[in-house]
C-alpha cells in the first residue's frame, strides 16, 4: 500500500518513501499466514492479491531480484531479525488503486 500523492510529493524533494508507506492499515497480510513446512519451494511460490474476489496482481516468487537467503544476510548486517518478523520485499507488476 502506498500514498501515491504523498510519495510523489516526497520524491520530489528527495525523501524516503517510508513515510507513504507505513501508515496505520497498510501492510494487510492474509487471509492466513502459510507455515514454511507447507511450502515446498519459497522460490517458486504463486502470489495473488485479491480485492472483493477480484484477482489485482497474480506473479511468482520465481521472479524476484534476491532469493531468501540473499536477503536475510544483507538484512541481517544492520537488523537484528527474530523469529516471526515479516520482511516486505517490494510488490510484483500490476499495481493499481484499491
């Protein structure tokens, strides 16, 4: 989710975009959490996003710029990552208003 009016605003005057995208709301997850043992394979994942039953985005997981555990490590030197944390990598093509 993202302020689009603010985060242009923003980018305008080079700011960060962490200020359109984290308000209250804006990080829905679920219907549920999928445990890691019922993946068979994180890097080859199906991911939807679905508004009122209208599918908005449909990627794979196959296509995103780092793998798993390219990303932990990188995060892993400035964070202190603990069991449970959500880690938002960025959002697959087709973004369009809610």
């Amino acid at each position: 989710m993202t302020a689009r009016i603010m985060q242009k605003s923003d980018r305008n005057i080079n700011l960060p975009w962490y200020r359109s995208k984290n308000f209250d709301s804006f990080g829905p997850i679920g219907p549920r959490i999928v445990p890691c043992s019922e993946i068979s394979d994180p890097h080859n994942l199906s991911i939807q996003l679905k508004v009122n039953g209208q599918t908005r985005q449909s990627s794979n997981t196959k296509h995103m710029l780092f793998k798993i555990p390219q990303t932990l490590e990188y995060l892993s030197k400035f964070l202190t990552l603990k069991r449970g944390d959500i880690i938002a990598t960025g959002t697959p093509s087709g973004i369009s208003p809610i």
